[in-house]
C-alpha cells in the first residue's frame, strides 16, 4: 500500500474491532522526526524494522543498530509464514510481496561489519571526556591537550597519539601551567588510566584510519533503493557509553557535513538511535541541550531522526518535543514510575473519542501500536490504535555464512577494512625526543673533545719549558683551577641542551605550522 509519498505502517483497529483504515507516514513530514516506545518484546524491533523496509523502498538511505542480533535479517528475503499471511490478510496488505534489501553491515570492532572509525581530532574533548567520565577538572586539561595539538600541528588519530601527547604536557607541565593554568601531573595520569580502560573495552578498535566517510552511509542502489546500514551492537552494547557516544558523535557529523536543503519531498538520511536512553543517561546540561539543538536544526539538512527506547520518559522533555511521529507499544504499569510513564505517553498523543489511551497503552497486544503520525501542514493525527503491517524481509537473525557473503559482495569491501598508521602525533613526537637525544649526544661528545685537546696543549706546553720548582700546594691549587674550568664548561653545555630539547624543539614547530584542526559542534564544546 505505500507510494512514493507514504509508508504504510499498519491498519487502525475501529469499534467493532475490524481493521479499515490504513495509517501511513508521510515522506513530506518524516524529517520531523519521530520515537517508538514500549517494553521489552511487544514489537519495537518488528516496527524499526518495518520502517527501514519502507524508508529503503523509497529511496532513503537509513542507519540503525542491531542491538540483539534479531535485525540482520532485513537483508535477506522473507519467508512465507501462516502467521504473517494471515496478518496481511487482516488489515488487507494486497499484495504482500516478500523481499529482501540492500544492507551494509558495520560494527566498531570489524567482527560482523566493517570496521568504523573516527580520529580522536574529530571526536573532540568534549564526547571523549564524556567517554570516559572524566570530572570538570580532568575534562578543562583534555581541552589543553586539544589547543597544544592545534597550536604545534599535532594529528590526534589514533589512541597512542593522544597518549604520546599527555606523556609529553606531563614532562612539560611546569611551562603549560604558565601558559593555561595549573595541569596538574595528576590529572594527567588520572587521564591515562582512564585510556587504559578504555582501550581494554576496545576503544582502540574505534580511533584511527580510513575514518568513516558520511557518504558511504547515505547510498543507494541502481534500482533506486535506500541502502540500510546496519550497526552491529551486540558486543559494543557491553559498553554503553561507547556506544552512546559513537552515535551522537555520527549524529554530529551529519549535522556539520550536510548541506542545507529546506524542506525536502522525503529526508535525505533516516537515523533510528535504539536504547536512546543511553544517549541521556548522567549527560550533563550543557550536552543535553546541544542534542536539542543538533535535533531541531538537523531536519534542514534532509535528516530524519528516530529515538527507539523503552519509555518514553527516557528522552528529556526539550528533546520529546521535537518528535513529531510517534509510535507507542505496550507499556507496563504496575508501579507508580510506570503509571507516570503510562500517562506521559497517553498525553502525548491527540486524543481519540472512540477509547482511553492511557488503559489502552496498557492493553495493546504483541505487535499493536497506538501510532500518530504528521498529516498534511504538519498537524498531528489523531491517535489510532494499529496493527503493525508484517515486515517483507526475515524476521530473526542470519547465519554467519549469510553475513559473510553479504560483506563479499558490499560496496564498500576493502575500504576499511585495513587500517591506516600514518605519521601523526606519535611519530612527530618520538622523532622530537630522539632529536633532543641526539643532541644531547653530540654535545657531550663535543665536550668530551675540547677537554682532551685542552689537556693536550697543556701537556704541549708543560714539554717545551723548565717548569721552576713550585712547592706542592701551588701545584695542587692549579689542578683545581683547571678542575673547575672543566666543570664549568662541561656545566654550562648541559644547561643548554636542557634547554634546546625541553623549549626550543618542542615549542617552535606549533608556530611554524599554525594550523587549528576544525572538529564538530559538539566536539568542541566546553562545558
């Protein structure tokens, strides 16, 4: 039943309990973004599924996660089952054609997907101290560390490289302290243990080379379907805020790459961010409210955001007043948090007179919905309550044999697969010290040197004339002369090494390139 301006989601359930009327959502407004709520097994991962199907036949590119492992079978053809029939049957889906649809498979540690990556430089301090719960104090010396690799033309890449570089504020603490304000080395260790961590959960897998182009995840094919990036998040959901974070960085970057394009015929890229209350979960303030504003200024560049999540009360009021489309399984309320959830969903709806919807949440069964999509000059349908249409593609997981012959054949086998070490912080940095080192060396060889010609004409000229006979303690006192001659030069070539591997080295090659690295509107912003 869709067409190039609609998505049929399902059919609405009347009175007499007959389903008639088909409900849509209407490509014209789905850049106004939208959430799926409801508990755990009532149907959310059917629906996003749907909904992917629908998006894609149109010809919009979409990104999801696969949080169980149970989406991968979008792509891959249907099966016929009696069960699915029969629902087609019911809310008169003719013809229900099975299919399957073009995936790209991702996944953060290269396992299931192809690999994703982004640089630390891109990331920014403020999502990285997010990433790893860094306090105020420990977040204003990450920023340090960000301006001193602007200033000195230090890429951040990779992990080792923003190692490398506190290893390096650490020996030079006393002189940026002068220049920022105390940074502490404590601070900065606390830091590193905080990396150390986070590389021990695979954060290394994420940082580095080939980092992910935005245009690989907004492709479609030659038929003119929307390919379906698919996330996989089984393993990465061990980790929560990194997967949080890796999605807000994503959102971020659409935000700032994308172009303007008004108010589009259909969006331009579909996002669905499941287990969305991770993305709010002990977020600060200030990121809460950058979130807000990436949503509602996003819809500009053709991209339709989707939060999929449990309750509804898991997405701050700023941000829930931004969703226009909505779609709400089961809820539960047998507590009074739950209740409250119940009746933050039921008011969120515009009322329909044919029954309750705060008792009708509760009463929905698997695969129902109460469904409110945005009609025409963007007013809000009347809530309905809907019998989600059967997906076209498999329901359930594919095998591992599936998904590697999927990624054989992906257009994108082979981009990112290998990573990349290019010369970046790590390198500069090492090369300096062994710099500095080599320095060092030649001075002492050097001194070495002039001490032994210096004793040499001594010696020279002890032969030529006969030496008067001096008394003992004269001869002593001149040895110590000589003695304290020595030292002081050998002395006074070491001071200046000091200084030429600590100062001059270090600090010269940040003015000679002056070049600030430009990260995203929420990559850069300070708390």
């Amino acid at each position: 039943m869709s067409d190039d301006l609609s998505i049929f989601i399902g059919a609405s359930r009347k009175p007499d309990d007959s389903y008639q009327q088909a409900e849509e959502l209407l490509l014209k407004y789905a850049n106004r973004h939208g959430i799926v709520t409801g508990a755990t097994g009532t149907g959310k991962t059917v629906t996003l599924q749907v909904l992917s199907e629908g998006f894609s036949n149109a010809g919009v590119p979409v990104f999801c996660a696969d949080v169980k492992g149970d989406l991968s079978g979008i792509s891959v053809m249907g099966e016929e089952k009696d069960f699915l029939t029969a629902r087609a049957n019911t809310i008169k889906l003719d013809p229900y054609e099975i299919q399957e649809f073009p995936v790209i498979f991702w996944d953060l540690f290269g396992e299931k997907g192809h690999p994703i990556r982004t640089t630390i430089s891109e990331m920014g301090p403020l999502l990285l101290s997010r990433l790893m719960n860094l306090t105020e104090a420990q977040e204003g010396v990450m920023n340090i560390a960000f301006r001193i690799a602007d200033e000195e033309g230090l890429l951040l890449l990779d992990m080792k490289d923003l190692q490398a570089l506190l290893r390096n504020m650490a020996e030079r603490a006393s002189e940026i302290s002068g220049r920022f304000g105390n940074v502490s080395k404590q601070s900065i260790g606390a830091i590193q243990r905080s990396l150390l961590i986070l590389e021990e959960q695979g954060g290394e897998h994420f940082f580095g080379e080939p980092a992910l182009r935005i245009a690989d995840i907004m492709r479609t094919t030659p038929d003119g379907r929307g390919a379906i990036s698919v996330l996989a998040a089984d393993r990465l959901m061990m980790n929560p805020r990194l997967y949080a974070t890796f999605l807000l960085w994503l959102m971020s970057e659409l935000f700032e790459e994308l172009p303007e394009v008004g108010d589009p015929d259909k969006p331009r890229l579909v996002f669905f961010f499941d287990e969305a209350h991770l993305l709010f979960d002990e977020a600060p303030p200030a990121l809460i409210e950058r979130v807000e504003q990436v949503v509602r200024l996003i819809r500009s560049k053709g991209v339709s955001v989707f939060f999929v999540t449990q309750n509804p009360l898991d997405v701050p009021d700023t941000v829930l007043s931004q969703l226009g489309n909505r779609i709400q399984h089961a809820l539960r309320a047998y507590t009074p948090r739950e209740q409250k959830a119940v009746r933050t969903a039921a008011d969120t709806f515009r009322p329909n007179p044919d029954f309750e919807t705060f008792e009708t949440i509760t009463q929905l069964g698997v695969g129902e919905a109460l469904v409110s999509t945005l009609q025409a000059k963007g007013i809000p349908s009347v809530v309905q309550r809907t019998l989600i249409r059967p997906p076209s593609s498999r329901m359930g997981p594919i095998s591992k044999e599936e998904r590697r012959n999927i990624l054989a054949v992906s257009p994108v086998a082979a981009q990112y697969d290998e990573s990349i070490d290019r010369e970046s912080a790590f390198e500069l940095l090492q090369k300096r010290a062994e710099k500095a080192a080599k320095a060092e060396e030649e001075a002492r060889l050097r001194e070495e040197q002039e001490e032994r010609e210096e004793d040499e004409r001594e010696r020279k000229k002890g032969s030529r004339w006969t030496l008067p006979d001096f008394d003992d303690d004269d001869d002593d006192d001149r040895r110590r002369r000589s003695s304290s001659r020595r030292r002081s030069r050998r002395s006074s070539g070491r001071q200046t090494v000091a200084e030429a591997a600590i100062k001059s080295v270090v600090r010269s090659v940040g003015s000679s390139l002056g070049r600030a690295i430009v990260r995203g509107i929420l990559g850069s912003l300070k708390r």
